[in-house]
C-alpha cells in the first residue's frame, strides 16, 4: 500500500538583530566630537570673534593714531562733560606792597582762588611774606601732608611784590593742591609752606566745540552749556589715542605673527620631517641631529642679530626680524612629530601595497603619508599659535619686538606698564586680550586632539 506523505514547508523566522552605524567621513566624526567638546566648541567661537574683531573691527573706528587731548589717559566710563567758556584772556596777576622783616621766613597767611578751577587756567593768589624776596610754587595730585611732598615745582615768582601766579600747564580734570614756598634773599625755600586744594572742571570754547564737532555752530553754544567730548569704550591710553582702535590695530599685528609665524614654520617641519622619515636610516639621524643643533640656539640672541642685519633702529617695527627668527628656530619641534608619524605610518600595509603598485616616493609622502599626519599636524598648529603670540608680547614688553607708534598686544602693554598705578586700564585690556587668545587656542588645540585621535574612536 502506497502511503502518500506530503510535508508542508517549514517557514523558520528569526529575529535578526541588525546593527547599523551611519557612514561617517574621518573628518566629519572629528567634527561631530569636537562639538560635543563645550569648551573646544566656546573656544572656536572666541578664535572666530577674535578673527571678526581683526579684520573688519579696523574698518568702524578711527585711526590708532588719532589723539583727543582733551582726554588722555580716560579710563572707560570716565566723565565727558565739558563746559562751554569763553575764549582765554591774559591774566595781569596780583601786586603788593611788601614790608621788609628780620627773622625767618613764615608761611603765607592763606591762599585764594580766583574765579573757577577749569582746564583753561587755575589762578591764584596768596597773602605777601614780610622778609620774603620770592615765591616758589608746586603742584600735586595728593595732599603733601604728612611727608612734605609737594609735588612737581611749576614756576619761581622773584618779584617779591607779585603774590600771584596761574597755572596752565596741561590741566587735567580732576583734584589739585598748589603750594607756595617763600624764598628767601639767596633763593633758598624756607620749611614751611601754605597749600590750596582745588578741583578743575573741563571747559572748552565754542570755537573749538564746533571745530571737534561737538555743536553744528557757535550760535547753538552759550556759555555755561554742558556739551559732552567723544565717546571711547575702552577709554584712551597716554597719549589721548583710543583704546579700541589700537587694540583692533594691534590684534591684526599680534595675530599676523601668531598665525603666519606658525604656519611657516611647521610647513618647513612638515617637510623637513616628512624627508627624515621616509628615507630613514643614517641619512635620518643626520638630519635629526641638526634638527637638535637648531633647538640648542638661543632664540633671544638670533633676535638681536636679525634686529642689527635689519638695521632696526628704535621707533622702526620690528615684525620681520622677528618673523624671520621664530621660522628659522621653531621648526624642529614639528619635525619631530611629523618624523614620528612617518615613521609609524611608513610600516603600514596600504603603504607596501602602494609601492609593490609601482607608487613612487613623492606620490606616497603626499597622497598618503602626509593626509594621514594631519591631525598631528592641525593640533601642532593650535597650540604653536598661542606660544607665537605670547613670544611676540615677550619681545615687544622688552623692547625686542613691535616698537611704538606701531600697536602691538605686547608693545601696548609695555606702555601701559609705566601708567599702571595711575591708569591701569591701559595695561589690563592688552594683557587681558592676550590672555584670552591664548587660552582659546590652547583650548581648541586640546579639543582637536581629543577629536582626532583614532586610539579615542576605537574605546568607544
């Protein structure tokens, strides 16, 4: 008997797990982690405003050279009320009629202002000394009082009868104390002294108002009118010059050394690098070994010499010794880890495949050796930037660098040393720009490395 057997199909279902990854490019994963990086990131953003803030920040503000007189050394927020006056007219002063006296010299009773305390004038008189053949008078920005200083000495009235004097030697708005000193018959000051404490407003004529386009005419302006000077942001610097505008002028010359001075120099040790660590072999420990003679030589001493074959005198910018020194002397250290990385990579698998192709050497150093250097590469660059930076604020703080009037983070902080007690926000801006800038980019030198890092990508 025949048994007919049919068998159904069996229809065996799994569960498939599939993993999937989307396809991502080496630099697009960079990017991907360098984002994640909020530091990095921040960092990025600060290096591309600084870059904003360099090349179009020059075109919105006057020239660096541009002084205002009128407020030399103003610290931001600092008062611009001035007062309409009108224009100066010579003083003739005070006379007396003086009494001969034997004894010493005493102190003058007291002293008077006359009229207001402006930037125009201060005038003053004092009561006559018997005895006294002269009058010497000082000026200071604090009380002599306790140790008797009285400050910068401004004139030597001789004419005994004139107990007078006006001060219009560069007056700045602010607190003043005048003191007379009688003299005596062999023009020697006497131990005692009479002093006056006055407070000087900033005034300006309407002329000159108008002139400094501060009022539209001299028919709009009546005395006593309160107009208000030009307004800086940041303040002025010593010399009246804008703050802002100088720090825009003198990041185009910090950063121009920063970025150029780097990339030159590790271009020269990607090559010098990439030739040492290809060819290999004694021709390499050659070249290494003059790599090591360039680290030995004093930075600080070629300066000098490239300064001298510049024939660089003082005044003149000193960008091109400097430039020139910092790419003659920096390239070893990218040499290096350009070297190492050839090395390494020269042992690779896809590099023996190459050449058993018939690729030839200069098509393996640039189609494969030195693309896959460039993460190396790209973080040597980051951090290289800040230590140009801060090298060209060394030298030009020491006088070695960018000389005045030419702006400069490092020149500017030089002069802003000399002020630093009176006027510190001359020094703080410079020395804070630097400080960020070279914080930023060592930042982001840190996040590139942390993003292109392939040993990072396989951990995870």
């Amino acid at each position: 008997m025949n048994t007919a057997l049919s068998f159904a199909p069996v229809v065996a279902e799994r569960d498939v797990e599939v993993i999937s990854r989307p396809s991502l490019s080496y630099w697009r994963d960079a990017w991907i982690r360098l984002k994640a990086n909020r530091r990095a990131l921040v960092s990025l953003y600060i290096v591309i405003a600084l870059g904003v803030f360099t090349v179009f920040g020059p075109l919105f503000v006057p020239s660096a050279s541009i002084q205002d007189l009128d407020q030399i050394s103003s610290p931001p927020g600092a008062d611009r009320s001035a007062f309409i006056v009108p224009p100066y007219v010579p003083w003739s002063g005070v006379t007396v009629n003086v009494r001969d006296a034997q004894g010493p010299l005493e102190a003058p009773g007291s002293m008077t202002l006359v009229g207001e305390a402006t930037t125009q004038a201060v005038r003053m008189f004092w009561d006559p000394v018997p005895g006294a053949h002269g009058y010497r008078v000082y000026r200071n920005i604090a009380h002599p009082a306790p140790d008797d200083a009285l400050g910068m000495p401004l004139a030597d009235v001789l004419n005994p009868s004139r107990v007078s004097f006006e001060d219009r030697l560069d007056i700045k708005p602010g607190e003043y104390f005048y003191s007379v000193v009688p003299l005596d018959m062999n023009g020697v000051e006497a131990p005692v002294y009479t002093t006056l404490d006055v407070r000087a407003i900033r005034v300006i004529t309407a002329d000159e108002a108008v002139k400094r386009g501060l009022a539209e005419s001299v028919a709009d302006l009546a005395v006593g009118d309160e107009v208000k000077l030009k307004l800086h942001v940041l303040g002025t610097d010593y010399l009246g010059r804008d703050m802002l505008s100088r720090l825009m002028h003198g990041a185009r010359v910090s950063l121009f050394i920063g970025i150029v001075a780097p990339f030159l120099f590790i271009l020269v040790g990607i090559l010098y690098g990439s030739a040492a660590g290809f060819v290999g072999g004694r021709v390499d420990q050659v070249l290494m070994r003059f790599a090591d003679f360039v680290v030995a030589l004093p930075f600080l001493l070629f300066m000098i010499l490239f300064r001298i074959l510049f024939k660089i005198e003082g005044g003149d910018s000193g960008i091109a010794p400097m430039l020139i020194a910092m790419v003659i002397l920096s390239w070893p250290a990218a040499a290096r880890l350009v070297r190492g990385q050839i090395l390494q990579i020269r042992e690779e698998g896809y590099i023996s495949a190459s050449r058993l192709l018939g690729a030839k050497t200069p098509y393996l150093v640039l189609r494969h050796m030195i693309p896959n250097t460039m993460g190396v590469i790209l973080v040597t660059i980051t951090f290289a930037v800040p230590s140009a930076i801060f090298t060209e604020a060394f030298l030009s703080f020491i006088g070695m660098g960018v000389a005045p009037p030419t702006p400069s983070w490092g020149s500017m902080c030089n002069e802003g040393l000399k002020t630093m007690l009176t006027h510190p926000h001359e020094l703080i801006f410079p020395a804070l720009f630097i400080s960020i800038t070279v914080l930023a980019f060592n930042l982001l030198g840190d996040g590139l490395r942390d993003a292109l890092d392939a040993r990072m990508r396989s951990q995870e």
